[in-house]
C-alpha cells in the first residue's frame, strides 16, 4: 500500500522556519495504529490524516497525531491540512470552493478562512472549536521545576499559572522577562508526576514583548507527548489571547496580537491571534498565519 504525504512549515512566510507538518491527504484504509505509527516516524510535532467527512456539509475529517498520541485538536495541523487540501484544489473527490473550509475533529468542528494574496493561497485562519475554558490554577513551584526556571521568574499579578482551553488544555504561565523565557528547559519527569496528558497537554510560557511587530513571545512544551518543545503552538495561542481578553476589563473587545515562538528552536514563527468579547464573555478566538510547501513523497506500507 503506497500512501501519499506532502509537508508544509507553517506558521512563516520562509522554508525552514515556523512548525512543520506532514500531512496525509487520503488517509482511507489507514487504522488507528498505522496514523499513529506513522506520525511517529514522521516524528514531528503534529501529523494529519484526512478522511471523508461523516456529514457532507463539511469539507473533511481530519485526525491529529503527536508522535506518541491522538489529539482532539491543534492549531497548526489545521492551518498546514487548510492550506494543502485548498492548494491541491479537492479532498476526497470534492471540490473546494469559496475561501472557507470545516473540518470535523475530536474537539468539534473547525472553521477555517484562507488567506491569499490576490489569487493565490498564502495560509489560512481559525476559529476555536470550543468557547474557552478556564481550568485550574498550578502551583508556581511545580511549574518552575518543570520547566527549570526559578519561582521567582514567574509572573502573576495578572493570572496564576492556570489550565486555559479552546479545545486542547494547556497550562497558561506569564514570565517576568525574555531572559526567563530563554532559559526554560523541560523536565519530562515533573511533567508526569504533576501534569500527566489527561490533566494538560503541556505548558505554555509566555512573555509580553515589544520587538519586530511582535507583541508577544512564548514557547510551549509537551514532553508527554513526544514535543519536548514546539515551534509554534496555535492551540495554545489561541486559547492565551482568549485568556487576555477575558483579563481586560472592557466587555466589548476585538484582541488582537502578535505572537512569535520558536525563537529559541531556530524555528521563528508569527501567530495571528484574535478573541472577540461580547458583553462580557470571549465568545470566539482565532488563529492564523502563512505557510510555505517543502516536501512530498510515498510512504511504502507492507
């Protein structure tokens, strides 16, 4: 059985930058095993396995892969998958038209907007799955040991280090400074003593900047998981910039910012981040940015 991949780093408008992706755009007569076998051997943060979707409405059934785990849902596997399937112009026999798609996943369904420059395809734009989500509040020294920074870098006069979600729970932790930011290291161990994959996918460090366009800085680690560091996070971001939103105080928002992770990777990437806040409450967040084709070929299944 030949199955056919193509991989897009996402997230950047160069080759070698933001977060790969692998995506295999007809998964039909792949098992369970066999996606997450080969998401494995991939061995990237996230692999796509895209299905006919059980309600015609919508464009495809997409399955997200870790290396060592199915996800209900991520940021950008869905900007990559939107990107190809729109580029390749089908999914499945079905044409695509229009600039939007909807993607059934775990978590819901997933709204996507392309974005082009003129007539061509330059990345794409989501919508959550799910409203956020505040969960509980983590110790600042569990955080700290798992991550190998100090207590003190940790900053909290905004929000206690907390579980925030869109879709997919990730601890939301706000720094001090980009030193901090820097020297973040993570310990597996702590993770799955404090923070095993069914409480927490990972944690999320994040840093209020003013540099390049940029308004913030972050990194996100998931040792869990197989990503010991990611190099963009669009499930994280977009669930923070929900988060900021719901700390302002105005009850009509549209939050907009700026997010670059993967610095410290080599990996630079730009996230397009927006919550909107309606009378109080976040009702809807975003998450976007470019991608750029790298590779294709046949995997030789036997």
């Amino acid at each position: 059985m030949q199955v056919k991949f193509v991989t897009v780093d996402v997230f950047t408008n160069r080759q070698f930058g933001g977060n790969p992706l692998a995506v295999v755009a007809d998964a039909t007569g792949l098992s369970t095993q066999q996606m997450q076998s080969i998401a494995a051997e991939f061995n990237l943060a996230e692999t796509t396995f895209v299905l006919p979707p059980e309600n015609a409405e919508y464009t495809a059934n997409v399955r997200i892969f870790t290396p060592r785990a199915e996800l209900p849902f991520a940021g950008h596997p869905n900007v990559g998958t939107a990107f190809v399937l729109a580029r390749n112009g089908e999914s499945h026999g079905r044409p695509i038209r229009g600039d939007t798609l909807v993607f059934e996943e775990i978590a819901g369904l997933v709204g996507i907007a392309l974005l082009k420059e003129a007539s061509t395809i330059t990345g794409a734009r989501l919508t959550a799955p799910q409203p956020l989500t505040i969960g509980d509040e983590i110790a600042c020294n569990i955080i700290a040991d798992a991550c190998g920074i100090s207590a003190a870098d940790i900053k909290t006069e905004n929000h206690q280090p907390c579980i925030a979600s869109c879709g997919m729970p990730l601890v939301m932790v706000e720094l001090k400074d980009l030193r901090a930011l820097a020297s973040a290291r993570p310990r597996a161990d702590v993770f799955a003593e404090h923070l095993p994959m069914k409480r927490a996918t990972g944690i999320h460090l994040y840093v209020h900047a003013d540099h390049d366009g940029v308004d913030i800085q972050s990194r996100m680690f998931a040792p869990l998981a197989g990503v010991p560091e990611d190099p963009a996070t669009g499930s994280a971001n977009v669930a923070l910039i929900g988060l900021l939103a719901k700390l302002r105080q105005e009850p009509d928002l549209q939050l907009r910012k700026i997010i670059a992770q993967g610095i410290e990777m080599g990996r630079p990437s730009r996230l397009e981040a927006l919550a909107e806040k309606t009378a109080g409450k976040v009702v809807r967040t975003h998450i976007g940015g470019t991608c750029v084709p790298m590779m294709q070929g046949v995997i030789d299944l036997v």
